[in-house]
C-alpha cells in the first residue's frame, strides 16, 4: 500500500474513534447528572416493576405485574431492563434510566457511522467536527433529551426504528445490496414490533413508500428484497407471539394494543385548533435550536450545493419522507402526543445535519442570512439576561449556602461562554465557532435545569417515595411477623416499586381485583375512591393517605376480627 494512502487512512481512523470517544464522553456529561435524584414518575415505575417482576417469576414470554397479564406492550423494553437489573445487581432509578442514555448515545453513533460513509461515498472530505455533525444534533435535540433521562420505552424504540430506516437507506441505496438492506432493516423492524407494537411499520412505510414515489420507483414495493423483509420482521415478530399464543393465547395482546390505538387516536385532552397549534409549538420548541436550520432549504446555492452529490440529495429526500409525514401522520389525530413522532428524528437529524455541514463549508452563508444573525445574537442576549434573572433571583429567594454548588458552577459558565462567543464571533470567520456555541448552549442549559430542578422535586415532590416510607413504617411498627399487604381494585406500580424492590420495606405484595375483608390478613391498600365492604372500629383500623394528588387507604384488619 502506498505510505501516503496508509497514513491518510490511519488519521481518518483515528479522527473517527476520537470522534467516538468524545461522542460518550459528551452524552454521559449532559444526561447523567442528576438522574437518580427525581422519582420515577409517568409509565416508569410499571416498566421497572414488570422487568423487576419478570426476574422474580422467571417469566420472561409473559408481562405481568403481581401475577395480572400486562397486555399493552409487548416485552422486549422489559427484557432489555431485566437484563440490566441482573447484571448489575441493581433496580435504582439511576441503573433504569442509564439504559435510555445509553440507547441515546448508541443512536449517536450509528448516524455518526452513517453519514461518515454517505460522505466517503461522496468523495467529501470532512474535519473532525463535521463528522459529529448528525451524532451532536441528535444528542442535543430537546425530545431525545427528555427521553434519554426516563426509564421509557421511547428512547430504546427510537433507536430500534433509527437503525432500521438507516441501515435499509444505507445498504440499499449506498451499497446497492437490495436484500441485504431489506433483510437487516426487517430484522430491527421485528424488534420495533416487539417494542411497542406494530405502529413501528408505520414509520418505515412513512418513509420509504412516498420515498419511492418521488423518484417514480414505486415498483420496487413489489420487489422480491421488500418481501424477504416483511418475512423477516414477521419471523422475528413470531418468535416471541407463537409461544405466548401457546401459553395464555395472543387475541388478549391485540385487543389491548387495538385499544391503545383507538386511544391515543381519538382521545383528546384539548381541542381541535389547540392541539394542531400545541403540537406544532411543541415540534418547534422540542427540535430547537436546529430546526431553524430546515430554512436553508430555501436557498438556491444550498440547493445547488445538494445536487451536486447524489447521496447527500438522496439522504435528504429520504429524511424528508420519514420527518414530515411522521409529523403529518400524528399531527392529524387529535389525541397524539410529541413523544410519538420522536422515532422519526433520525430524519430530522439529517435534514438539518445537511445546512450545518453546508455552513461549515461554506460559513459565509450564515453570515449573509439576517435571519441567522438575528437568531444567533437572540439566543446569546437571552441567555446572557436569563442567567442574570436566575441568579438575582436565587440570592433573592434563597441563602446562598442552600444554592446548588453546580447550579452557580453552571450558571457561571453558560453566562462566561456566551460572552466569549459573542466577542469571538464579530469577526465573521468561521462556522465551527457557531456550531460550538449552539453545543455548549443546550449543554449548560440543560445543566442549569436538572441542578435546580431536580434537588426541588426531590425535597418538595417525592411523592411515591415518602408515601412508601410513610406506609412501610406504619407496618413495619406492627408486631406481627405477616406483614404482607393486599393490594385490590388497581395497582400503584410506584409505590409497589418502593416498597418492594428499591427500599426492600415489604417483602410480599398481593394483588386481587375484588376489595373484600376475605382476601386479606393483615393489610390492605385501596384507593379511598373504591366503596369497601363495610369498616367499622371494632375490626380495622384505618390510615388515610395522600399519595401526589389520589386519597388511598391503608386499613389493618385487627386481631380481634375473625
């Protein structure tokens, strides 16, 4: 091999695992400060609990929570969580959200590996901050922000059906290997499925059906490769679904899902007009600061720019397909939420990744633009002027000894940084300057909101917590060995987290649907809404409890009760 060739290859080698380490690097900074310190709040508490229930059962083909069949999602998340737990030997909120970070960051990745080789195909040469370019944007998306630091599905299937979409792009569009693009998009398009159902197809066919249409190739629908992927998705699907049709029948499963559809279709906590606004609010705000990029898409040099090189025109067609009839798809149903389209944003990363590398080559282009002139001081104007507010605010409303050391630290730091950016960025030069300080700005913002939020839900909002405490110590104080507790009407998957599995209070949780004296010994909880069988002051005696906005009842049936 040519020694020219040779070393040109080892420094792209070494820029891209460089590029990977600081990628980790990067993404474990911004999300996990602070991540253990707010309780589990939403669908959190249930997904750990049936990942925690399934190692305790040793039933992993079934979801269940204290011994009730969970139909609405099918199990890979709680496989993927139950895995972790035994692994680490450790359910804490901080283990259970690590996994959504780590999806992140594995997202990151792959669309860094991605574009590397689009622009390779390309004959492009790229810096080291270029080829971050798709992984930076990704990892400082609000959305992907708000999901990589929660024990959901969301972040684990957005990752799942980005590998799918870009895998099938990139081997069979880039390496023109038809069945293999297929076959591996299929493979991860199964486990999509196994995710959260069968909405998965619907991102995939989002994108690639007008994809086809566009470039007048919709016979490539009917092709061969596109039908050894629909075996495949539905062989890895069938793996899973005949064996639990064996063990306790799949309609349960369809019925749920079919309901949950039907739900998230048609149930509407707004109306109409606020919703279609809400949500296209929402996109703005959750996409930001990088949406604003999708502007350049207007401008005939960029354009000229795309249609120089086939696979950069090609990936932005095709992420065009998959972002805005994502959008339009959910945007149509009144009952959908912002969290829904979040699948889709590996097309948003590359249509906006596509401007920011335009701009790096050609940084005049954003300079010229008042738009993003105005946008750029805007944003380091009011940034400057928050951390003024905030902290004027903080010296006001609290000592100074009760302020978070890293909140000051990080407040001082965002309000230094964008100083510097501001006095740097008169002259006009370069574009990485620019792309730097949108980073840092979403980092430190970011920062700024756990290191005060979070230590304040802690201390003032740990609803679920105190409340396990508060009922573990009123049955620990008991003298009987049996402290079991009965459970009835509905499951408080929170507080049964608690009690049971993070603070190890109650070893023997029970759960029955009827609320009656004959399903339990010693202890029951119910929600106070529930009408009970008849309590008097001879045979229990009753605590009334506040759990975050719901009354319950923790009754102990006493020793004189037969």
């Amino acid at each position: 091999m040519n020694p020219i060739l040779k070393n040109f290859k080892i420094k792209y080698r070494f820029k891209e695992i460089l590029g990977i380490i600081f990628l980790i690097i990067f993404a474990l900074g911004l999300y996990l400060p602070y991540i253990e310190l707010k309780e589990f709040q939403g669908e959190e508490g249930r997904r750990a609990l049936v990942a925690l229930q399934m190692l305790e059962t040793r039933n992993f083909l079934i979801p269940n929570i204290l011994g009730e069949p969970y139909f609405n999602k099918p199990p890979l998340f709680y496989w993927l969580l139950a895995l972790v737990f035994s692994i680490t030997n450790n359910c804490s909120e901080f283990v259970a959200r690590s996994v959504s970070t780590v999806m992140a960051l594995s997202g990151a990745v792959f669309l860094t590996f991605i574009w590397k080789n689009i622009l390779k195909n390309s004959n492009i040469k790229y810096s080291f901050w270029s080829l971050l370019i798709p992984g930076l944007i990704f990892l400082t998306v609000p959305e992907v922000i708000d999901k990589a630091i929660r024990a959901e599905i969301d972040q684990t299937y957005t990752f799942i059906i980005t590998v799918s979409l870009f895998s099938w792009f990139y081997f069979y569009e880039i390496k023109n290997k038809k069945n293999l693009g297929f076959i591996i998009s299929g493979l991860f398009l199964g486990l999509g499925i196994l995710s959260k159902t069968f909405q998965a197809l619907s991102f995939f066919y989002l994108a690639i059906v007008p994809y086809f249409l566009f470039q007048k190739r919709w016979k490539e629908l009917l092709s061969l490769p596109h039908l050894l992927g629909i075996v495949t998705y539905l062989l890895v699907f069938l793996l899973w679904a005949i064996p639990a049709n064996f063990q306790i029948g799949f309609i349960p499963f369809l019925k749920a899902w079919i309901s949950e559809y039907q739900t998230a279709a048609t149930t509407a906590e707004v109306p109409l007009i606020d919703h279609l606004s809400s949500f296209t609010i929402g996109v703005v705000i959750g996409y930001s600061p990088w949406i604003f990029f999708l502007i350049f898409y207007k401008h005939k040099e960029f354009k000229k720019f795309l249609n120089q090189y086939p696979s950069l025109k090609k990936i932005a067609l095709f992420s065009f397909c998959l972002f805005a009839f994502s959008y339009f798809f959910y945007f149509i149903f009144i009952g959908s939420r912002l969290r829904y389209i979040l699948p889709s944003a590996g097309g948003f990363v590359f249509l906006t990744c596509l401007p920011v590398f335009y701009c790096f080559i050609h940084s005049h282009s954003f300079w010229k633009s008042r738009f993003f002139k105005t946008f750029y001081y805007g944003i380091i104007g009011f940034l400057v002027l928050s951390c003024c507010i905030l902290t004027i605010y903080l010296m006001v409303a609290k000592p100074l000894q009760h302020i978070p050391v890293f909140l000051i630290f990080n407040l001082f730091c965002l309000f230094i940084f964008s100083l510097i950016f501001f006095i740097s960025s008169r002259r006009k030069s370069s574009f990485t300057l620019i792309f730097a300080f949108l980073i840092v700005a979403v980092f430190f913002v970011k920062q700024i909101y756990t290191s005060f939020y979070y230590p304040y839900h802690q201390a003032h909002l740990n609803h679920f917590r105190n409340a396990s405490v508060e009922i573990g110590n009123i049955i620990t104080s008991d003298q009987k060995k049996d402290n079991s507790l009965y459970i009835c009407k509905e499951i408080p998957h929170h507080i049964v987290y608690y009690l049971k599995y993070r603070f190890h209070i109650i070893e023997n949780i029970i759960y029955s649907k009827y609320c009656d004296e004959s399903y339990f010994k010693n202890w029951m909880l119910v929600p106070a809404a529930y009408q009970l069988f008849h309590i008097n002051t001879e045979n229990y005696k009753v605590y009334q409890l506040k759990i975050r906005k719901k009354d319950y009842l923790l009754i102990k049936k006493q020793g004189n009760s037969s």
